[in-house]
C-alpha cells in the first residue's frame, strides 16, 4: 500500500480590519514605514566589531544575491544580520504568549 505524499494545509491569512483589531491602513503603512532594513543596531554593533578586530568589510552596493548586509571581498564572504524579532527568537516559550490568532501564527512560525 503506498503512502499518500502528505499535503500542508494552507494557512489563512487575516485581513486587515478594524473589526479584527488590526490598524486602520493608513496606521499600518505608517508602521511598517518605520521599520528599517538597513543600518540597524545589531548591523551597527557587528561592523563596529569587525573594523576593530582588522577585518575590512564593505556594504555591497550593487545588489548581491540575498541582500546581504556585509561582503568580505577577500574571503569571498557575506554575511546577513538577521533580527530575532522576525526570525522567532526564543520561539519554545514565547509561543504560549499569543493570545489572538493562535493557530495562523504558530503555523506560520512551522515554516
């Protein structure tokens, strides 16, 4: 008996409503305007690290594959700072937190 290929059932995307408690779509653009992709904190805080440890680094300027934050052209090396924030960080136990839309957002983290 051959076993059926298992078949990931699709995640519902909630739309965006007051009614659900999201922003209004003006609010949320305005958000998700502040969040800045490049020249963070921990971005900031690693080049700072490696120009003082003599490692010389470049931002890439013309656009690399993956869009990385730093290239080592030496080593033919990039690097990508990740933040936690989006990546799951400390996933096991903040999972039990979420109070609304539990089953959307912890599939979502599956992936």
């Amino acid at each position: 008996m051959k076993n059926k290929p298992y078949i990931r059932p699709k995640i519902a995307i909630p739309q965006f409503s007051e009614e659900n408690g999201f922003y209004t779509t003006k609010a949320r653009s305005f958000n998700m305007s502040q969040i800045k992709g490049k020249n963070t904190k921990p971005e900031k805080l690693l080049k700072k690290a490696l120009w003082q440890a003599g490692v010389r680094y470049k931002t890439p300027k013309k656009p690399l594959f993956g869009k990385p934050d730093i290239s080592l052209k030496k080593y033919k090396l990039v690097i990508f700072v990740d933040g936690a924030f989006w990546h799951g960080y400390d996933w096991q136990n903040r999972k039990h937190a979420i109070k609304s839309n539990r089953e959307f957002w912890i599939e979502k983290n599956r992936c």
